[in-house]
C-alpha cells in the first residue's frame, strides 16, 4: 500500500505535477521495448498517476486500464485523456480477476511501496497477468527508504540496486528478459526492468 501521507501530497500537487511532464514521449524506447514482449492488447497501466503513458498506449491503440491511488491525480488525468478507463484502486489490492492483461506498466510507482510490501504488489502483478504476459517496471536507482518533505506534504521513497530488483521480481515468479538504466530528460538515475510471467 502507498502511504496516505504520499497520496494526500500528490492530491495538493496534482495539477501541478501534471502541468510539469512536458515530455509526453518521456517513456517512448522503454514502451516499445515492452511492445516487443507483449503477446496481447489488454493493458494495465499500474500506478498512471495524470495519464501521460496511458495516452501513448491508447494512441498505439492498446485496450488500457489505469489505475492510481490520488484521486487529484485520477482528475487530472480524466481532464486530459476523456476516452480513458481510470480507476481509483491500490496496487496492492488489485480488484481484477486472474489472468485479465497481456502486459502491467508500472513506471516510477514502485519507489511508493515500502519494500516489505513490494513482495505482495509483485505478486498481485503476476496474479492478474496472463500466462507470459510481460512486465515493466521503472525505479529510481540507490538504497534504503525514506521520507521527502515539500510545502505540499511528505512523499515516502523506496530505492533500489539492480540486483535488488532483479531478486524482487524474480522471486515473485518472473523471469527477467532485460534490465536498463536509461538517461533521460530529468537526469534521474532510473532502473528499468522488462519481465515475463512464468
């Protein structure tokens, strides 16, 4: 579960964090990297916050689910993206039957989840994926957990070594096809890491 203090801060800067993300293709070589393991269209958009890559699998034409926690964000990202299918659910707790998306995009939610937690997220993951569907998972590259204060509110961050996330996703019955650490606009030492459900 996302900590409330961290979902109560982004609601304060929902509009705001969704007016920042002036790179709508932020993710573009990672989401065709993901296509490329994709044996379906059904996508789970986990942790979408205003929308910005839930537009860009809609345009490709995937059949997308999204889901977020902020209900500021959630609205920021239905003013955006009107033809989207947003929900307000925690990653943790996915209401989804088994096997229901050929492919789950989580990018930079993770970092959300404190680490004893990420276990049951993983494993939700591979619950509602179907068999061999693929998985996306972006971090922000450290170590430890902690707290970060800002005039809107505290945000909790998780942080991880590359093999501590290769060992997290494994154990939870993936098998890892590539891991990445790309470089991007904000400079940010992002892990990136593209599953299968075994």
């Amino acid at each position: 579960m996302v900590a409330k203090s961290t979902i109560k801060t982004y609601d304060r800067m929902a509009e705001r964090y969704a007016s920042a993300q002036t790179y709508p293709n932020f993710w573009l070589e990672e989401v065709e990297t993901f296509e490329k393991y994709l044996a379906g269209r059904r996508i789970l958009d986990a942790g979408c916050g205003p929308g910005r890559d839930t537009r860009l699998f809609i345009a490709k034409g995937y059949d997308t689910t999204s889901i977020d926690l902020s209900a500021g964000l959630l609205k920021e990202a239905m003013r955006r993206t009107p033809n989207g299918n947003f929900l307000k659910m925690d990653i943790a707790k996915l209401k989804f039957k088994d096997g229901s998306f050929d492919g789950i995009w989580c990018c930079a939610t993770l970092i959300h989840v404190k680490k004893w937690n990420a276990y049951h997220v993983l494993h939700g993951f591979h619950r509602v994926l179907a068999d061999g569907g693929a998985l996306f998972v972006s971090v922000k590259e450290g170590s430890g957990e902690s707290i970060k204060r800002t005039p809107d509110g505290r945000r909790f961050f998780a942080n991880y070594t590359m093999e501590e996330l290769r060992v997290s996703i494994e154990n939870s019955g993936f098998e890892v096809k590539a891991m990445t650490r790309p470089q991007k606009p904000d400079k940010e030492p992002y892990i990136c890491v593209f599953a299968l459900r075994r």
